[in-house]
C-alpha cells in the first residue's frame, strides 16, 4: 500500500512541493475579479477573493498532494457582511482582524485532495 500511495504523488522538475498556475491566468482572473468588483459597486468582491484563491489553492501542491479550495462566494459573502459591520461598530477597530478572519475562512476551505 505505500508503494501505490507513494507513486500517486504529484512531483514537477524533481520536486513534490511546487505551484503550477501561470501569469496569464493569474492576469485573467485578476482582472475579471476587478471588473466585476468595480461594476457592482464591491459586492462581488467576495467572488473575487473566491476564484483568486481557488485560482492560487488548486495550483498548488506540497509534498506531493494537491490542495483543492471548497470555498463558496455566497459562504463568504455572510461573513464579509458581519466582518464590516463589526468594523463600522467598533470604529474601525475591528478591521485590523479581518485579514486574519479571511485567512482562517480560506484555511478552513482548503483541503488535500484524496
């Protein structure tokens, strides 16, 4: 069994850990994400956050294993609506953990592929 399980693993130039996206797709969604960001006035910015991080998670692979993003735009949007009314409560100050709530609802939806 660790023979089947070790000859499944993904490697790229010798490597088992590496990132195999490339520019002109990180251009193309970054650019959509914009777009569609400034068109609705910022409420698709959480579907943009969504597919850049899909885009950047689903490339990626460490020791082997493929990481796979199962984060949803419409599961982040309740959670960005809550995170900006906490920081219009708090004057702001709540704002400074909101990065670290995004990262921990991107670590959440990230997962190794079987």
């Amino acid at each position: 069994m660790e023979t089947s399980t070790r000859s499944a693993l993904e490697q790229r130039n010798g490597r088992q850990s590496f990132f195999d996206g490339g520019l002109f797709q990180l251009i193309g969604w970054s650019l959509l994400g914009l777009i569609a960001t400034v068109l609705s006035f910022g409420l698709l910015y959480p579907w943009s956050l969504c597919r850049l991080f899909g885009w950047r998670i689903n490339h990626t692979v460490i020791d082997g294993r493929r990481l796979h993003f199962s984060g949803s735009a419409a599961g982040l949007f309740g959670n960005w609506i809550k995170w900006w009314a906490l920081t219009i409560i708090t004057f702001g100050i709540y704002g400074f953990w909101v990065r670290i709530k995004l990262e921990d609802w991107k670590a959440k939806h990230t997962h190794f592929v079987s």
